[in-house]
C-alpha cells in the first residue's frame, strides 16, 4: 500500500510514533498530543498508517545457523517510540527519506542475535531475547532503505517486543 502526503505530514508532525503488526497486519500510530486541551477534550489524536509486514524468527535452542522462519502469520509485534526528536529518534530521518507513494513495510526480527549472545544468555538464571524492527521502504518496486527504528532484550514475557509465534517454529 502506497503512502500519501497526508501520511508523510502525519509521520513528521507525530510527538510519539508506535509501531505494530497482529497476524500479517501492519501499522504505524502517529500520536499527537493536543496543547491546551480543555477538561472535555482529547489529550491525543491519533492517525494510523497501515503497512505491509514481515516477520523472521530464529530457534536459538536449535544449535544450527539459518535464516530464520517466517512467523508473520502467528505473530503479535509492537514497539513504541517515546519521542520524535531529532537527537533521539530515527523518525525525522526516515520521514526525510518518504516520498509519496513509496512502500513501507515493518520488518522484525525474533531472536536474531549470534551466538555469542545466546551463550552468555545461557548462562544466566532465565533466557533473554533480542527482538528487533526495521523499516524497509519500497520506491518503484525495489528496496530504497532499510532502517532500525528499535530493539529490544527481553525475557519471554508480556513485555517482548515479538510474541506468540513458537507454536509456528515447533511445527518445522
């Protein structure tokens, strides 16, 4: 799905950003948060972006290097970005980067760390995970950019970044 002006301004104006996808869905949040709203009015508004999705996760208990499977249909993502400025956010440059009808796609990574990682994980009392998003912007069909736009390490519980897809590796 093609992007607009309307979603290029949304991205530039946002205060906050927060990405997600939820079974091979997609989508930006553009938050916005409202000045001098009164007791009756929203502190936010919201515009959403809806965007292709692609989601990658490696078993780091099998021992062997691959390229990882394809969980985008069982997968629950999200990541939130807590401020669109310039010195602490990849916002203002990726918008940069946008043109109108560009691609975007929101691509994760489920575990994909080396091993290294793995092994000093391994040591520890309980598994930590690395998950990581990326935005991959398409422009006449072919990949312009790809940018990280959040990672995270995480034990396997309510606050990782990408879940409920092992079901899917355990069926390979």
């Amino acid at each position: 799905m093609a992007i607009t002006k309307q979603d290029i301004k949304a991205l530039r104006q946002a205060d906050r950003l927060a990405v997600s996808s939820k079974h091979g869905e997609g989508k930006i949040r553009c938050i916005k948060e409202v000045r001098n709203h009164g007791p009756y009015e929203d502190r936010e508004r919201e515009y959403e972006i809806q965007t292709d999705v692609h989601v990658v996760a490696y078993d780091p208990f099998s021992g062997e290097c691959s390229w990882g499977k394809d969980v985008t249909d069982s997968a629950v993502c999200f990541a939130y970005s807590h401020s669109n400025h310039p010195e602490y956010s990849p916002w203002p440059a990726i918008t940069a980067l946008l043109r109108e009808g560009d691609e975007l796609r929101l691509k994760w990574v489920a575990d994909g760390s080396n091993t290294y990682f793995h092994r000093a994980s391994a040591k520890a009392d309980s598994y930590v995970h690395y998950d990581s998003v990326s935005l991959v912007i398409r422009r006449n069909g072919q990949v312009k950019y790809t940018v990280p736009i959040c990672d995270s390490h995480c034990e396997d519980n309510s606050a990782r970044m990408i879940r409920d897809y092992s079901h899917a590796l355990a069926t390979a």
